[in-house]
C-alpha cells in the first residue's frame, strides 16, 4: 500500500496538466475571510501581475476543465463586469495608498475573453487601467482568444489597447480531429481568424495545439504543426490530450487505451523535434519559441516568488502567506452559481477561499515551478531564499528524477530536466506536491 507521503510512481506520464501549486481544488473556505488590506500590507507590491479572469466561452471543448460557461443570457456579461469594477475598485483600496504599486505584467484569460465584444473589451481594459491602475501599454499584455471570437473589431481594441501577445486555441488543423476533441471548427475558419491576427499586428502570435486526438496518427499531427508554422508564430504550445472528470469527453466515458500514454509520448517527441528543427526553443514541457521572437514577459516579474492579483470568479491571488480566490468548480450547474454569486457581491474586500503558504508549500512551489522549466531551479537563488539546499530538502525526489535519468548534471549550479524529463514534466509535477495538498485534491475529487 502507498502511503500519502510515498505516491506510488505512476505508470504513465500524463495525469493532468501542472502548473501553479497547489491546484485550485486544495483551496479550501476560509472561515475569517481575511481581510485583503491586512493579506497585503507587508507584500512588495513594486513587481506584480495583474490577471483579470472572464469565464464565458461560445461552446465548451470535450477535453475542456477549465472554469467557464458556455454562452450567457441577455446582460449577463455587462452585470459580470459591473461586479469586476467592484472588485478592482476594492482591491485597488486594499492594497493601500502608496506610489510603491507596480504591475510588470497583465493577462486577460478565461474563458474567452474575447467572447466579450469590442465595446465591452474596451471597458474591460478600462478597468484594469484606470480601477487598478496598470498601465496596459508599458507593459506585457497576454490575451487568450478562440478562432471564432478572434474578429477584426476585437482584435483592433486589443492592438490599440496595448496587447503584445494574442493565443490563439486552435487544437488542430484537421476537421476530423477537431470534432472528435468536442471543438466545432473548420480549418478555413481558422486560417481567417490568423489572418486577422496577423492583420492586427499584435507582436507575439501564440497556437495552441493538441496531440493525443482519437484517430490522430503522427502524420496529421506533424500536419497540423506544419500549418501552424505556416503563419511563424513566435509561439507555439503543445498540449497532450487529457479525459478528465466532468468534461465532455470523460462524461462519453472515452478514455485511452493500453498504449495511449505512449502514443502521446511518441507524438510529443516527434512534436518537439518538428519544431526545434525549424528555429524554434524549447522552455518548457509544452512552450516552445521561436527563435527569432521579439521579447515577451517581464524582465523583473518571477511567478516564483513575487504576487499577482486576480480579478474575477475564476481568478486567483498570490501573497506570501496565502494563496486565494473564489469556489471553485467543473460541472456546469455549479459554475453557473458561482457566477451568479459573483455577480450579486458587493462587498470584495476579504478571502473567501484558498491555501495557506508556509515555508515547506512555498519552498515546493519554488523548486516545482522552476524544476519544469527548460532553464531549470538555480540552487543559489533557492539557498538564499530558503536557507538550505534544494537536496536538503527533496533528496528523496531527486534520487528518483536522477534514477530514471530525467536530471541533467551537466551544470552543478543548476537543477534541470534531461530532455526525456521534460517529457514526464506532467509526472514530475505531482511527486512535489504535499501530503497535505494531495490529500485536499483527493477530497474535491470525491465530492
């Protein structure tokens, strides 16, 4: 029998994507709803990431987990964004009255934030400039769209708004694919909606794209990344297809086969390989850039250590001591109430859900966050922030990495992944959790 704190290895490397810790589902009610100006008061604030969330889509994707409806009745989204400039207005107050306030980057996801139209997009940028005070045009603004919201009068209020980057959620470029991932599209569709992209000029185009489709085989899939470098994007990522609880797929009771997990793996490698052939770096398990790209990011902004605000039911926050934001769910009935929850709050000035971060959770999101990506963890910065090394603290998981050859020791300085562990990233991801976040995921899970 395993134990919580011994997870048995698991028997193929992909369970579900990994990327901040801990997961939305270890959130818990906070019985004090702290109060946010007391969360924040002693936070660096000279450095933060401004993250404003909107959970509508046109149609839900089969592989789809993400918090969001699909469609909204008359109003819904006018009342949404009433709510949000509550929220701004609110944190914006809570985070006091001092010039120290900063924001390095900004993102809009979801959801589709394009789902909103052009007007209300406007509004939203309205918001996040003038209720928090980011300045969208001094600094990185990521923005997710699908191909059928991605129109020209939208894409014309971002570019004027200030967006540097656009990520496009193509999935595939074959008809066939698409519909069998419960995503409605056709690829003239979708070579319009890139067209206009690059119409728009916004600098970074990002395609996302998904391997592991039922009836995919390696030849439409290097198809599909053949059409998508088509249009050079200066981003590409690449997703392997998960059936998880409650979406549509896992819903059909579709799930892999015996050698499921190995035909992604093949598909990923030839994916890779595809792509750094063609001039394009690899950062991480799935982001890939290309190499001439103009920059994108902030330069003095580290996900690993410094906060970010979040605006919107879906959204979370990141202080020091906690990590927070509203419930959380998958099923449609839920969110639905979440939303409308949101919609009626008047009052944003406390937590109402998250996580606790003590310095064993934060030194695990540290050395996770920074392991998974392709530069790989510092053992310096680590030390100075910890005080201790990161073999002091997790030799036993790295006993295990290094065993199955997924660490490199080319460079003594620096803990990175062998290109075979980025593949098993989403594996890797999973050991470093706690107990204790296991043991909160495993409860949502049974609800």
């Amino acid at each position: 029998m395993t134990t919580a704190a011994e997870p048995a290895v698991r028997t193929g490397p992909y369970q579900h994507y990994v990327y901040a810790y801990p997961h939305k589902t270890a959130y818990r009610e906070l019985p004090d709803r702290p109060l946010l100006r007391d969360l924040w008061a002693a936070e660096p604030k000279d450095a933060l990431s401004l993250y404003l969330h909107i959970p509508f889509c046109e149609v839900r994707c089969g592989f789809c987990n993400l918090f969001t409806r699909i469609g909204a009745p008359d109003g819904l989204t006018g009342a949404y964004l009433d709510a949000l400039e509550r929220q701004a207005t609110a944190v914006r107050e809570a985070l006091g009255e001092t010039d120290d306030i900063r924001f390095a980057t900004a993102a809009f996801g979801g959801g589709t934030p394009t789902f909103l139209t052009a007007a209300e997009l406007d509004r939203l940028c309205d918001i996040a400039e003038h209720r928090m005070g980011a300045g969208l045009r001094a600094v990185p603004l990521s923005v997710e769209a699908s191909p059928a919201t991605a129109t020209a009068d939208r894409l014309a209020v971002l570019a004027d708004r200030g967006a540097t980057r656009l990520s496009l959620g193509v999935q595939s470029f074959v008809d066939s694919e698409a519909r069998a991932a419960v995503r409605p599209q056709r690829r003239a569709d979708v070579e319009g909606a890139l067209a206009r992209v690059r119409d728009a000029r916004i600098p970074v185009l990002n395609i996302d794209l998904i391997y592991g489709i039922d009836g995919q085989t390696e030849q439409t899939w290097l198809g599909s990344l053949g059409a998508a470098l088509a249009w050079r994007p200066e981003e590409l990522y690449l997703y392997p297809l998960y059936i998880r609880p409650l979406t549509g797929l896992g819903r059909r009771g579709t799930g892999p086969d015996p050698a499921w997990d190995e035909q992604r793996l093949r598909l990923y490698r030839a994916g890779r390989d595809h792509l750094l052939a063609h001039g394009y770096t690899q950062h991480s398990m799935r982001m890939f850039r290309r190499g001439d790209a103009p920059p994108q990011g902030a330069d003095d902004y580290a996900c690993q250590t410094d906060g970010m605000i979040g605006l919107g039911c879906g959204a979370r926050s990141y202080t020091a001591a906690l990590h927070y934001s509203f419930d959380y769910a998958v099923g449609m009935h839920r969110i639905r109430g979440i939303i409308d929850d949101y919609v009626a709050t008047t009052d944003f000035t406390r937590a109402e859900a998250g996580h606790p971060m003590n310095r064993h959770e934060a030194s695990r999101r540290h050395f996770l966050q920074s392991l998974l990506q392709a530069d790989g963890l510092t053992v310096d910065d680590y030390r100075s922030r910890f005080g201790s090394a990161p073999a002091d603290d997790f030799g036993a998981e790295l006993a295990r990495f290094a065993d199955r050859g997924w660490l490199t020791d080319s460079d003594p300085g620096t803990l990175r992944l062998t290109p075979e562990g980025l593949a098993h990233s989403d594996a890797i991801g999973p050991e470093l959790f706690s107990p204790a976040v296991r043991a909160a995921m495993a409860a949502y899970e049974r609800k």
